[in-house]
C-alpha cells in the first residue's frame, strides 16, 4: 500500500524555498555541499540548482539501514570526500532524519576536519531522533514517523526512482 506523502510539486516548491535560505545564509558562497548517498542523490541535484552562489559539490557514503525496516545505528563511511573541507561553508545534505544517528556520527568526523562552518539540511526531519546532538539547520518538511520512499529514499533498494514520496503504511 501505498499513499503519496509529498507530491512532486510541493517537493519542487520546498526545494525552491529552502535554495533561498541557504543563499541568503551564505551571502559570500564557498560553500560545499556535502551530499550523503545514496539517499540524497535527488535532493542534493536539485537543491544545489536553487542556490545561487559559489558553490561546490562532493559526497559522502555511509550505511546504516541495510535492507531492514529499522535502523541499527552502525554508521560506516565508505566513501571520503576528495575535496579540502577546512576553511569551507559545508553543508552537510541528507534527505532524512530519523533516528539521528547517522548525523551524530558524521558531523563528529566532518568537525575534525576544521571546516569555516558546519551546518545540515535535510529535506525530512522526522523530529523523533532523541539522541540527535546536532541542530539540522535547515529543514524540507517535518516528516510523519511512517516509512517513506521515493525522491531518492529506498526500501531494500527499491523506490528512489519515483518522483514523489510515499508512505509504505
Ligand atoms: C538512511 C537515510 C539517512 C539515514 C537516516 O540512509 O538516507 O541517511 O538512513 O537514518 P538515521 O537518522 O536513523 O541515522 P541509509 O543508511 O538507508 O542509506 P541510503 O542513503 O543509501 O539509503
């Protein structure tokens, strides 16, 4: 079963928004969006299209789910940024929140690595991640605590392709 949660236009008009705030944040640019795949591979392409300063773009690869329907919480880093972060804005891009963990454990390593500023956007926040230590600075939707796919998020892989999220309850 499946209910649209966020159709395609209300995701394009968020996205818009949230491209306006992060430009009006960082007035100088040099700033790096850090995407977190493979959840984030839609968001971040069309976010970085709405902000309209220097910008650059590189990734990051962790896992945490695996093809369950829970999170485990072991947060493994698979792929390391090539680009210098220290000095730059990063602006760490995820497309969920949920239990925190994976931003608990990613912005511990990305501030060791003295960067200007570090600040996350996520396009969903599910605002249930007690152990999050981290403020996620700017903010798609406040998702409801159901499992959703589409827009880049899977289940077991499948779903990101979809051009809208879905609720899978
Ligand atoms: C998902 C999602 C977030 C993270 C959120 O990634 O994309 O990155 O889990 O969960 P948390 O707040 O409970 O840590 P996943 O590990 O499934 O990898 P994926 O992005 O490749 O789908």
């Amino acid at each position: 079963m499946r209910r649209i949660v966020y159709d395609a236009e209300q995701i394009a008009e968020r996205v818009r928004e949230l491209g306006a705030a992060i430009s009006e944040a960082y007035p100088d640019g040099n700033v790096l969006a850090l995407g977190l795949l493979k959840g984030s591979f839609i968001f971040l392409g069309d976010l970085v299209r709405e902000i309209t300063r220097p910008l650059q773009v590189d990734f990051l690869v962790a896992s945490s789910y695996g093809d369950a329907m829970a999170s485990r919480g072991n947060v493994r880093l698979v792929y390391d940024p090539e680009t210098q972060l220290e000095g730059k804005h990063i602006l760490l891009v995820e497309d969920i929140v949920d239990s925190g963990r994976t931003i608990n454990r990613l912005m511990g390593l990305l501030g060791e690595r003295r960067p200007r500023s570090l600040e996350i956007c996520a396009l969903l926040h599910k605002h249930l991640a007690t152990e999050l230590r981290y403020p996620v600075r700017f903010v798609g939707f406040d998702a409801p605590n159901e499992f959703l796919v589409g827009y880049g998020l899977d289940h077991a892989e499948n779903f990101r392709h979809l051009p809208y999220i879905a609720s899978l309850q």
